[in-house]
C-alpha cells in the first residue's frame, strides 16, 4: 500500500498546505472497509475540530474531482 500512500500524498499534500495546515501523515487502511486517514496540523501545532472539519470538506471535493480511490472509503482527518 506504500505506492498507493504516495499516489494519495502527492495528491493531497498541496491542498492541505494551501489550507494553511501541514501534513503530518497519509494513509490508506483495510481492504473491504478502506479507510483514508489524514493527519494534520497548523505550524503551531494545534488542530481545533473546526479545522478537521474544514480540512475535510476541502479534501472531498478534491477526492470526487480527481477520483484516485478505487472503490468506497471514509475519509478521516485528525490532528497527531
């Protein structure tokens, strides 16, 4: 799944930096029941649930735009 974390990373790394955040780590788990989970922060650090659920919104309409998941997944944005 490593390649496929990349794929995901490279996509979605310039969208969170535009959101004023920085990535901490992208991942891609399970096999029937995937899971998408980005982590991210401010420079400073904090990650109020506001931000996750901005981050979130942000991050879907790109997903949907450019479609790099086969199949269904839940995305899930969190601080570290």
């Amino acid at each position: 799944m490593r390649v496929y974390d990349e794929r995901l990373e490279q996509l979605l790394t310039p969208a969170i930096e535009a959101a004023g955040f920085e990535m901490v780590r992208i991942r891609m788990t399970g096999s029937h029941t995937k899971t998408l989970q980005v982590m991210a922060e401010r420079e400073d650090g904090t990650m109020t649930a506001e931000d996750c659920a901005a981050l979130s919104r942000a991050l879907s309409e790109l997903l949907e735009t450019n479609d790099p998941v086969e199949g269904q997944y839940t995305l899930e944005v969190s601080s570290p």
